[in-house]
C-alpha cells in the first residue's frame, strides 16, 4: 500500500515516515513541496494521502480541493494533519472531502490505528471495484457467447429452410443486405442494421411447415393454396417465438410481419402504417424488390428499372414511404448488390412467362 506524505517541515516529514513504515505491507513517498505533489498525482495513485494543514504555497485545504477534482483519486483517503482544533477548520475540511485528522503533536498508537481502519477500508473497495469489473467482464462474455450462438441457430434454421424452399441462397444474400442498407439509410444506427441483416434471412423460416406440392409448386398458387402458404408468416413466428437470444426475437418478428403491407391489406393480421413493427417494413421492401428482380419457375426476372417503377407505384400502399425514400436514396449500392449476388439459375426468356 502507497502512502503519500505531504509536509514542508523535513523533520516532521521523516517522523510521520518513520511512524508510518511500521505498518505491515505500506511504502511511503513523501513531498515537502506541495506543488511537487500535484505534479507526481498526476501520474500515480496512492492508497492513502497524509497532508499538513499549514504549508506555503498552497495550504492542506487546497491541496485537498485540488485532489478531490481528480476523478482517479476520488476514493482515496485523504488525511489532515493539523494543530488547529478549531472545529471550523475540521468541518471545512470534511466538506471538501478530507476522511479524517490527526492532531499535532501526534500520538504514534493512534496515527497506526487510524491508518491501518483507513487502508483496510481502501482494500475493500479495491476488491470490490475489482469484483465489480471482472462481473462485468464475464457478463460481456456471456453476453457475446450468447450472441455467437443465436448467429449461428439463425444461420443453421436459414440453411436449412434453403433445402425445402425454391428461392436461391442468393435471394437471401441479397435481401439481407438490402435490409441493412434500409435500415442505415433511414437513420436506425448501425447496430440495429446490422442485426436486423442478421436475422433478415429467417423471413420465411415458417416455410419449413408448408406442404411439398404447394410449396414446390412450378406454377402459380390457386386461391386455397395461397392461404396455406400465407400460414408461413405464423408458423416462423411460432419458431421463432418467446426466445432468449434477442437475435430470435427480431428474427420473430420479422418472419410474422414482413407481409404486411403499409395500407392494411397485408397478411397475417391486417396491420398498417407504424402498426407493423420497423423490422417487418424494412424485410417487406427488401423481400419484395428481391423477388421482383429474381427469376421463379412461374415468372421472368424484372429489370432493375421495372422493380423500381413498381416499388414507385406502391408507396404508400404496400410499402412504409419513408422507408422506401431510404431504399431508394441507396440505388447505386442497390444495383451492386444486385449485380454482385446474381443468381446462378438461367433467367426465362419472356415468352416463357
């Protein structure tokens, strides 16, 4: 334990010194200059601080204020020695943070026991301050492990949904990133767009629970068939649900809104404007841009330009205006990512549609 001992008086400096080495485990450094002081404070942090009251320069009541300005040293015991028993001194000095007194001339039992309550007393709360840190330390790494784990179930349950479901892993890429560059363009901050990339690709994890001839169906969906396959929505959310990982949780929430549509004619529930959670409004431009582009056994791939008219032509209905303003604010990024995640199948030529 580091005990700094602050006093012009040489003859005083070296008895306190003397009296203070008796203690177990306690160095001293000691100062007659208090300006001295300062200056070797601002490089270390004792553990405990003796100060004569009277000293030129800068008197112990100073040099107190001047060491309680100094967060580093807020929890370090600061002791006064003094000659002055007036009580004003005393209180004054408590108020400006002083932790107790010893009066001149000292008696040496007293001086070792009020010290060794005082570094006990700065023991403790190193431990813990160090208690609380390595707490903290552990709930990070807790925090992070949980993280990896919910990052690689979403990935798992994406992979596994691409070995029923027709739509390419690239549609997944590519929707996941629009999502993110959505999500950056209207100002959601950057660990929200980056998570919301993440848990992006479980959009359609419900249709796992679809049935193979609807679901693989190389042809358009007859009315009764488009409802189950609309009961996607609900079953990802039902996989998804009432997780721990908050990843799930807005992979949850994805899964059952991202149909809905901005004027209230979405699926499942109906909901509209900012009753459909930001994540859903997000995924659905994505999704939908997406699908548009992308060639399905039923209909050609749409150009870039034709998405776009469309996209155009539904803000406000299908699609949150604002967000689709964002989406759209990032074209150049748009048609990269279009470009740069191309699917591998063979677009069909129009008259094929």
């Amino acid at each position: 334990m580091n005990i700094l001992i602050i006093d012009d008086d040489r003859t005083n400096l070296l008895i306190m010194a003397a009296i203070v080495r008796r203690l177990a485990d306690a160095k001293t450094v000691t100062m007659e200059n208090p300006l001295d002081a300062i200056e070797w404070l601002r490089r270390n942090e004792p553990d405990l601080i003796l100060l004569d009251q009277m000293m030129p320069d800068m008197d112990g009541m100073d040099l107190l204020r001047h060491i309680r300005k100094d967060q580093r040293l807020d929890s370090v015991p600061v002791v006064m020695i003094t000659a002055n028993t007036a009580v004003d001194i005393r209180v004054r000095a408590l108020d400006e943070g002083c932790n107790d007194f010893l009066t001149k001339p000292v008696i040496v039992p007293e001086v070792q026991a009020r010290l060794r309550n005082l570094l006990a007393l700065r023991q403790s709360r190193a431990l813990l301050r160090d208690r609380a840190a390595l707490l903290a330390a552990e709930v990070e790494r807790v925090t992070a492990a949980l993280q990896r784990q919910g990052e690689e179930l979403v990935h798992r349950l994406s992979r596994a949904a691409e070995c029923r479901d027709p739509e390419t892993g690239a549609h997944i890429e590519r929707m996941a990133l629009y999502s993110k560059i959505i999500a950056e363009a209207a100002g959601c901050g950057d660990a929200y767009a980056q998570e919301l990339m993440k848990a992006a690709p479980m959009h359609d994890i419900g249709k796992i629970g679809i049935p193979d001839m609807i679901l693989l169906k190389p042809a358009r969906l007859s009315p009764e068939e488009l409802t189950v396959m609309r009961q996607h929505a609900v079953i990802g959310h039902r996989i998804l649900a009432d997780s721990d990982i908050p990843l799930l949780r807005l992979a949850a929430e994805i899964a059952l809104s991202h149909h809905e549509k901005f004027d209230g004619s979405g699926y499942p529930d109906g909901l509209a404007g900012s009753a459909i959670p930001l994540s859903g409004r997000i995924v659905a431009i994505a999704d939908v841009f997406d699908a548009l582009t992308s060639a399905r056994p039923y209909k050609r791939s749409w150009t870039l330009e034709e998405a776009r008219a469309f996209m155009e032509q539904n803000r406000g209905l299908h699609f949150d205006p604002a967000l689709l303003d964002a989406f759209l604010s990032r074209w150049d990024e748009v048609c990269r990512i279009q470009v740069e995640n191309a699917d591998e199948l063979p677009r069909l030529a129009p008259e094929d549609t």
